[in-house]
C-alpha cells in the first residue's frame, strides 16, 4: 500500500504540473504581440471573412476560460490544431519529426552512459592516482566546451576533413540512420558523459568507507568485484536521476545540434515555428516537451523502487 500511495501522490503532482503549464502553453497564444487572429493569419494577406473565419476556428470570440477548455479538450484528444505555415495537422508534424530526435537522444544517451559509468568507477577505484587526475581533467574540459562548439570540431575534423561521416542530414536506412547521427550524437553526449563520470566517480566513492564494502574487502573478495557487484549498483539511484534527466534534455533541447549537423528534428521544428509565429506548432512542442519532463521524472521515481529496496520499504516516508 505504501508504494501504490507513492504512486498516486506522485501522479497527482504530475497533473498538476502539467495542467499548470497547459494553462501556460495556451497563454502564448493570448500574450503574443497584436491580436490573436493577426498572429495565426502571420504576414498572409487577409480579408474581412478570413479573420472571421479564424476568430470563429480558435473560439477568439469566447471568454479565455472557454477557449482554454476547448483547446484543451481537444490537446486531451490529441488534437492541437493545424499549422499555419504548413496547413498540415500539427501532431502529424511533429509524429514526422519525432524519430529523427528519438534516435538522436537514445543514441546520445547511450554513449554517455557506455562512457561515463565505467569511467567514472575506474577513476573511483584508482582515487587519487594518474588515472583518476587525468579522468577529472579530461571531464573539466569536456564540460566546459558546449554542445554546438562540439558539433563544429567534429564537423570539421570526421566529416569534412577525413570524411568519415556524412556532414548532414539523418539517412533512410537504419544503418544510415546510425552513421548519420553519430557524429551528432558525440556531440551531445561529449558534456553529458562528462557529468555522468564526475556523478559516478562521486558517488562510488561516497560508498567506498561503507561497512558493506569493508566487509566485503575483509572476505578477500577480488577488487573488481567488490567495486562492480557491490558499489555499481548502490551507486545507480544518483546515476539513474542524472540519466533520466539528460533523456528529457536531449529530447527537448537539442537544438543546437540538430541545426549545426541540419537534421529535421524538434529542435529545428521549434525554431523555425517561431521564426514564422507558427503559434500552434510552438503550443505542442512546449506542452510536449513539459510533458516528457514530467513523464522522467515520474519514471525516475517508479525506478528507484525497483532499483534500491530501502527506498521501496520507506515509501510511506517519501
């Protein structure tokens, strides 16, 4: 019962949250300079019976509360409306840019923690040696050099230069596809296995005075070992937060990346939405990306009952 109440206040706050920022998304609309239907007609030239056929789509002529409820009525039911610079329904725009992301985000995801987890334990295990100085060098100035600066470095040198790798755009094929987004995602993943190995490192060594870890060393126990099958995994729960939210960044905020290797993905849906005041594009895409946030955190939170006991015999305290 403890971890089911966990669940449901957990639940609730997530609707909450995402009710908030409904109400939030929808305010772009109303708090955008000019009128509203100015806004959704853009720089199209327009008549008497075009505006009023755009006030009488959006419900402009409703009390906000009524506009919201039925913008909201329909988003609930995935309908967010039509793009202004395309006409085409908006989930359909960003169902056809999505995957492009979605495999840019897993792809990063996965090098970080391929990179930082063991790195981050071998710096751990050798504290204080050559190995680990240069390990925490090496994390300082991978995070200290941003994402799109990265992206220019390994343009320039795998793609241009030794032409190992496609300079733009995502491939066809899954193995194209894979070819295509590994240079982006180095390049997103370059900072974030940074971070992942100072975490590690930390956290590894927060675990390295425990009882169980001297009790385990006093059996004779090999080093690796002691290190792998006792402090990797009571190092995961700070691990797991750090991951989860690099996912909810690399789906909504990588923008920079996807620009500078010219994929067609969310980041560049977004920017160019805004660059065309495409106001029911932008909606979706804030309220999709507040959801994704949400959404990890929730699953960040399930995944520590599953990954730490004491956290799922102490629920009720949480």
């Amino acid at each position: 019962m403890a971890v089911l109440s966990l669940v449901a206040r957990r639940l609730a706050a997530a609707l909450v949250l995402l009710g908030a920022l409904s109400v939030i998304t929808y305010g772009l609309l109303v708090a955008s300079p000019g009128g509203p239907e100015q806004v959704l007609l853009g720089t199209r030239p327009s008549t008497p019976e075009t505006r009023a056929a755009i006030r009488a789509e959006y419900h402009l002529d409703d009390p906000f509360p009524l506009r919201y409820a039925h913008w909201l009525g329909d988003a609930v039911h995935g309908d967010f409306g039509v793009s202004i610079y395309s006409r085409e329904p908006v989930t359909d725009v960003i169902a056809d840019r999505l995957p492009v992301t979605a495999g840019l985000a897993g792809y990063a995801l996965l090098i970080t923690f391929a990179v930082g987890v063991p790195v981050g334990l071998v710096a751990a295990m050798g504290r204080g040696g050559l190995l680990d100085q240069g390990i925490t060098l090496g994390s300082l100035v991978l995070l200290a050099v941003p994402p799109f600066a990265m992206s220019i470095l390994l343009l320039y040198g795998f793609a241009v230069a030794l032409g190992w790798f496609p300079v733009f755009g995502a491939g066809d094929t899954f193995m194209e596809r894979v070819t295509h987004l590994t240079l982006p995602a180095v390049a997103l993943a370059a900072a974030q296995a940074a971070m992942v190995v100072r975490q590690m490192r930390a956290a590894a060594l927060d675990l390295a005075g425990q009882d169980f870890l001297t009790f385990a060393r006093a059996r004779g126990l090999p080093r690796t070992r002691v290190w792998i099958g006792y402090a990797l995994r009571n190092a995961a729960l700070p691990v797991l937060t750090v991951g989860g939210l690099l996912l909810a960044a690399n789906l909504t905020g990588a923008l920079f990346v996807e620009q500078a290797f010219g994929l067609h993905g969310l980041g560049a849906l977004l920017i160019a939405a805004v660059s065309q005041k495409d106001i029911p594009v932008v909606q979706a895409l804030v309220l999709f990306g507040g959801a994704i946030v949400v959404a990890v955190n929730l699953l960040i939170d399930l995944a520590y009952l599953v990954v730490d006991p004491r956290v799922r015999h102490g629920a009720v305290a949480l």
